[in-house]
C-alpha cells in the first residue's frame, strides 16, 4: 500500500510539473494554428489594439512568425536566443520563452555609437479560455484583449 501511494504521488507531482512547463516551438505552432482567425478588441490602453486578424507571416513557414493586425508582430519563431545584426544597431537579441497558453519575447538592441542608448522591449501573447487573447508590450506601455469573432476561422 505504501508503495502505492508513493507512486500515485510520484505520477501526481510528475503530471503538474509538465503541465506547468513551458512549451517548446514545436507544440506552440500547432496551438498557434488553432488560434488563427479574426479578433475584436474587448479592452484596450493603446491605438495599437484594434480589431485585428491573428495570421502566420509566411502560410508555408509557421516559423517566419506570426502578427495581430499591421501593427503587433511576432516573428521568426527561433528557439531560445538569437542575435542578429543590423544597420544602425551593433546587435539586436531576441529572446523567445514559448509557454503551453503563449508566448513572451524579449527584444534587446544596442547602438554601437552610444551604448547608454541601450533598449530592452519585452512583448507577450497570451491564449486564454473561451477565445480570447491579451496582448502586452513593455515599452511604450501596451495592454490589449481580444476575443475572436470567426469560431469557423
């Protein structure tokens, strides 16, 4: 009995702690697609949150990203950290942390002339029950909610 008990637990703390994981990209992909679809905003702090379509940059390449309307852009899906260079800027970091209800990305960029100039944007996407999605932004400060109005996609 007391074996059985401890493997009852065991299977207990085993299954919350993997429920509480983040994902990876290769689950959040497939949970992105289900999501696709037209959105209204429900509430809203910024111009940037208007009624939107949540759809993949590339139809072929699911890791080319994804955007909310014109303005909130996720994209490209990479896993963990990437540094990219670019003109004006001696690097830009991006870091993605995909979760199993979304994901948060962290931009870093430095100019190499002034490096005081330094800037860290942090942006989330978050899938909730019953459709909806909250959308954040660090900088400028950005809090959106949609709840998607095509069921059928």
């Amino acid at each position: 009995m007391k074996y059985i008990t401890f493997a009852l637990l065991a299977i207990t703390f085993t299954s919350a702690y993997a429920f509480s994981e983040p994902s990876n990209k290769t689950r959040f992909i497939p949970l992105l697609k289900t999501k696709l679809g037209a959105y209204e905003v429900v509430s809203a702090n910024s111009a940037l949150c208007v009624n939107s379509r949540l759809s993949l940059q590339d139809e072929k390449n699911a890791s080319a990203g994804f955007k909310l309307g014109n303005e909130i852009i996720f994209g490209p899906l990479h896993n963990g950290t990437q540094t990219t260079k670019k003109p004006n800027f001696c690097f830009i970091t991006s870091s993605l942390k995909y979760k199993s209800d979304g994901l948060e990305n962290s931009l870093r960029m430095s100019r190499c002339e002034n490096l005081a100039n330094e800037k860290i944007i942090n942006q989330s996407i978050k899938f909730l029950p019953n459709n909806v999605i909250t959308y954040t932004l660090s900088e400028p400060s950005v809090e959106c909610t949609f709840k998607q109005t095509d069921i059928s996609k």
